[in-house]
C-alpha cells in the first residue's frame, strides 16, 4: 500500500497553554490519520498524562517535536497554512477548512506542510501571520471563537477526506435481510388496502389515489424482506383484531393471502353488513 499523503502533514501547535487541548489534539490525529506534532514553546505537560487523555496513542506523543521558535518548527515546509479567526488590512488569502485540505494536499509531493495553530488566548501573532503562505478561517456565527482542538479537528476532517483515507467502514446491521420481492411487495399492497378498507378508511377517499400515494411512499423508502413482513404483519393483526371483536366479517385466513377489499368504491359504506 502507497504511504498515505498525511504523513507529510505537520500540525504545528503554536504556544499552546493548556495540556489537555494538547491532548485533544493527538486524538484528533489519531482519529483523522495525521501523525506529526510539532510544538512551538508548549506549556509544560506529562505525556502520560497526554495519554490518559487520548487512549491508545502514544505512537503520537513518543513522535512529538519541541522548537524554541517558530522558524525552526517549519524550517522544512514547503507550504504552510494557518488557522485564525483574525482579519487584517493585509490582503491574504483565505481559504474555507474544504479549500485548505485541497490546498495543502496539493503540495504534499513536494514536501512536508505546515498545518498552523495559534495560542488559545490570542491566536497567531503577526510575526507567525506574516509567513503563513494561505490563512484559513472556519464559517461560525459572529462568535467566531472556538476551542484549539476543536479547530483542529476540523482541519484534519476535511484533510482526512480530502485525501481519500476516510476508509472505516461500519458494521451493517447484525441481520442482514435480502431485497424484498415484487410478490412481497404486490401481497403487501393487498394487506394495506384490506385494512384500510376494513376501518372504512376509503369512505370519502378515492382508494385509487390513495393507494398509488402509499406505493409510492414505500418505494421511496426501500424496505428490505424483514422489514415488509413487519409492515405486513401490521396491517394483518388490524383486520384480525377488527375480526376478533365481530367488527368485520372474517375475510383473512393465517396463509396471509387476503381476498379482494370489499369496500374500496368511495361510497359510504358504514351501514352495510360486512
């Protein structure tokens, strides 16, 4: 298997202060596929601790990088995009978290990329601004401030996708059930038009209408084998309850092939003998 395009992606945390959204941040990597951390001046931390707050990744903490300064931490990227809520006179470029994937995906044959964070209080200061390559902000309302690992999830979503390595897949249901029938679906239609006969449904319906309303519903929502003799089985225990308490006539047998609906014309039929 080729090595994916995120091993050449850096998340550069810049003067982190708190331990705990250093930690978030490695889980966000973990959960997104991205392994470089380089942090510039971080507050102090344990990395067990590190790793009580993100399970099962000390792959990610054993690999983090410590720099004195920001130049040093980014000395070997080829392009580097940062996060930041701020705007300046200065005209950047911004990008959406979608465009920044694509943008830092892009150079990543190139070499290594940058992906930038600012300090949880201020943010990236101009001097870390001034070299970014592309700035990035992520859409909110007018409260544009989020938490550091949460902006870093985000990123790496959107990196995590874009680079095609969104590859779990979930288990299906714990039974599978075949396709329904179109004999499944025909004795269904049947069944659903008997009861709603039954409980004098189309008294001042037209039944016509209102059964090419419930097929088309039913298509729409493509049932499987189970989950039609389910609805079957409803519509089935309606019309026997009706039986059991001499409101209709029985008409039903347990072989569930149910004679033509009596009463489907429209008319008003509520003193007729059933």
């Amino acid at each position: 298997m080729s090595e994916s395009r995120l091993s050449r992606i850096s998340v550069v945390l810049f003067e982190p202060q708190n331990p705990i959204n250093i930690g978030a941040t490695v889980r966000a990597m973990k959960n997104m596929g991205c392994s470089s951390l380089r942090l510039v001046r971080p507050c102090a931390y344990d990395p067990v601790r590190l790793e009580g707050i993100a399970h099962d990744t000390w792959d990610i903490i054993h690999g983090i990088q410590h720099f004195g300064d920001f130049d040093s931490a980014v000395a070997d990227c080829v392009r580097l995009v940062g996060f930041t809520a701020r705007r300046r006179a200065a005209k950047w470029r911004i990008l959406d978290p979608r465009q920044a994937a694509e943008d830092a995906l892009a150079y990543t044959d190139a070499g290594r990329v940058g992906i930038v964070f600012g300090r949880e209080d201020h943010g990236l200061p101009n001097e870390v601004l001034d070299r970014l390559h592309a700035a990035v902000t992520i859409p909110t309302t007018t409260h544009a401030s989020l938490n550091l690992a949460q902006a870093v999830l985000i990123a790496l979503y959107e990196l995590h996708l874009a680079a095609g390595d969104a590859t779990r897949v979930l288990r299906g249901p714990r039974k599978e059930a075949p396709p329904a029938t179109a004999d499944l679906f025909e004795r269904y239609f049947g069944e659903i038009q008997h009861m709603l006969d039954s409980v004098q449904f189309f008294k001042t319906r037209y039944p016509e209408h209102i059964m090419r309303s419930i097929r088309a519903i039913t298509y729409r929502s493509e049932p499987d084998d189970r989950e039609l003799s389910l609805l079957r089985a409803m519509a089935l225990e309606v019309v026997r309850f009706l039986e059991r308490t001499g409101k209709v006539e029985r008409t039903i047998s347990d072989d569930v092939s149910p004679r033509p609906p009596r009463h489907v014309t429209g008319r008003d039929t509520s003193r007729e003998k059933l």
